[in-house]
C-alpha cells in the first residue's frame, strides 16, 4: 500500500496473484493512481464490475494486460483483417499448447481451464473478429496429468476446444492444451474471401538444419510465455505510457478484461452444460445498486431500481460507467449516472 498511497506516484502495475487485483485496483483509483493490472481484473464478474467503475467514478486511467494484442505476429493478422487483405473474414483459428502442464497445486482453485488459459485465445478471436461475439460452444477433456481428474469442472480438465460464433456468420475455433511436446505453440490464422494468412511460433533464432532424415529448424520454438512475449510485454508498457504522457485513450479498456472473462465464464458454462451459450445468459444477472456495489443475482427475475442487468455484451455500458477518456467526449460522471438511472 505504500506504493499506492504514495503522493509522488502517479501509476501502479499490478500483477500480483488475481485475488488481490480487484481490491488493489480499488486502491489505486481511491487514492487518484494510474492502473495497468494484468488480466485478470477479478476473478469474480460482479467484482470486476466494481473495479472498473471505482477508476471510471475517480477518473483514473484503467488499461488491462492482455498482451497478446501487442504481439507483432497477431497485429500483422489484425492488420490483414482491418485493409481487406484476405478479403471479409469466414474463420478465425488460435491455438495455445504450453510446453508442460503446471503443477496440481496451480490448477486447484485457479478457475479453470477457460479462465486462466483459454481467456487469452478468447479475447484475440474478439481481437481479430473486431466485433463483440454472440454464443460458445466448448468441450473439455483430460488427457496429460490425470492427478488433476479430481478437481472441479473445468479445473479437471487440461485440454479444451471452443467455437465462437460472431456476427455475419463469422465463427471462431480455440483449442488449448497444457502440453506440447515442442515447445510453446502459440498460432492464429484467418481465412476470408480473398485469402488466408497466418502466424508461425516464435524461434529464438531463424538457423535451419538440412540431412538427410530431417529438415526444420535448428531449435525448438521458445518455451517460456516472458520469452515468447517479450518484445509485446515491452509494447503494451510503452503503450500505456504513452496514454499517461498524451492524457489520451488506453488501447485496452476495462472493458475488454470484462469482456475476456464474460468469454471465459460462458465457455465454462457450456462444457458443463453441454450445449451452446448465450454470452449475455452470463452478464444479465450482474446488479449494481451504485457504480461499486454489484452483486450477481442468478436465475432470478427480481431486479430492484438501479444498474439494470444488460442482455448483450453491446449494452455493457448498462452496467460500466464511462471511463476518464469518455468522459471527456460526452460529460461528467454525475451526469451519466444519473441517465443510467433514469433521474
């Protein structure tokens, strides 16, 4: 807290364990700070909620750490995307395979498969798609260390695989595995109507080996996420820098974390219940009484006056006030508040 409190300071990273994000946030924008917090925000939805509307309520810039969007091999794709180059987008594909599974003790009670790995596939196919997705159907299954077959749902699961369904037809295809034999896969491709383009894993150098029993890279791809990363951890840290010296826009909003964990959380719904679902069958329950005291209300029809529940992940703004660079463009907080609800 002595960071947070500190009056010569003006912005705090926090990537401490995702159990305390929420509260630390809480901090920051109570006491005027910056935040950079790697995702997730919360690891409960109507938390996260709360936190982003304590730094939109103070006024304080809130940019969530989903690296892979500063990755130069995916922002190539998007760029493909964004001018038309492979045409209008038919199917996006990501796949993350880790090197080797993470100790049981990780796996029990960190959320699940689809909230601490899928989530990052998840948002790139929003990333990509550049539109809010619409339902997921996800599958979950134990293939690699059997130790963990006696945790909770998605928990005991090491190997999943989503399909997202977005606009104009345009579907999305995840699948994560928490080993790969050969390093750590990280790919996406995108096919459209003109074409296709997609990413190769990233090798600590470009040396190639020619015999007569093998041709391929001289080395296996990098095998650890702060290497494989690096050059997007640097970018997005440059990137919010420059929000803060410019007083202009974060790349990635509070929002998009929110988004990225509806995604993760209606995927761990659907390997549960074995059918397709909804994404707003997950946000219309979140109530917020005030900006910062939500509560999830399930399967109950009864809202009292206040935030109202949105059913579409385009209507978050039901829930989330705006944040400090919207502000600016459409007038105070006090004055949105109070459209929100209805006085």
């Amino acid at each position: 807290m002595d960071v947070i409190t500190d009056p010569d300071v003006d912005a705090v990273w926090i990537c401490s364990p995702s159990q305390y994000h929420a509260d630390q946030i809480k901090a920051c924008a109570a006491n005027g700070k910056h935040v950079f917090c790697e995702k997730p925000i919360a690891t409960d939805l109507a938390e996260t909620v709360e936190a982003i509307n304590a730094c939109n309520e103070a006024g304080v810039k809130l940019m969530i750490g989903l690296q892979r969007r500063f990755d130069p091999n995916f922002l190539r794709v998007r760029n493909a995307i964004e001018t038309k180059e492979v045409g209008d987008t038919i199917v996006i594909k990501t796949c993350s395979r880790d090197p080797s599974p993470p100790p049981y003790e990780y796996v029990k009670g960190g959320g699940g498969i689809f909230n601490d790995m899928a989530v990052h596939d998840l948002d790139m196919t929003r990333f990509l798609a550049g539109e809010d997705p619409i339902e997921i159907l996800a599958v979950g299954s134990c293939h690699i260390d059997k130790s963990i077959e006696d945790l909770p749902g998605s928990e005991a699961f090491d190997t999943a695989t989503c399909i997202v369904k977005y606009p104009n037809g345009v579907s999305a295809m995840v699948d994560v595995c928490r080993q790969s034999s050969y390093g750590y896969d990280q790919r996406a491709e995108v096919l459209g109507t003109k074409g296709m383009i997609a990413t190769d894993n990233v090798y600590p150098n470009t040396a190639k080996i020619y015999r007569n029993d093998f041709t391929g890279n001289a080395d296996m791809p990098f095998d650890f996420f702060l290497s494989r990363y690096f050059e997007a951890y640097v970018t997005e840290t440059e990137a919010f820098c420059k929000s803060l010296v410019e007083d202009s826009e974060v790349p990635c909003t509070g929002i998009d974390g929110l988004v990225a964990l509806v995604m993760s959380l209606a995927a761990d719904k659907s390997a549960a219940e074995n059918r397709w679902v909804k994404f707003s069958e997950v946000i219309e329950n979140v109530y917020c009484s005030s900006p910062t005291e939500c509560s999830l209300l399930v399967d109950s029809d009864v809202f009292p006056d206040g935030f109202k529940p949105t059913k579409s992940l385009s209507e978050l703004q039901n829930i989330v006030v705006p944040d400090v660079d919207e502000q600016k463009k459409s007038g105070s907080f006090t004055t949105k508040f109070k459209e929100m609800l209805g006085i």
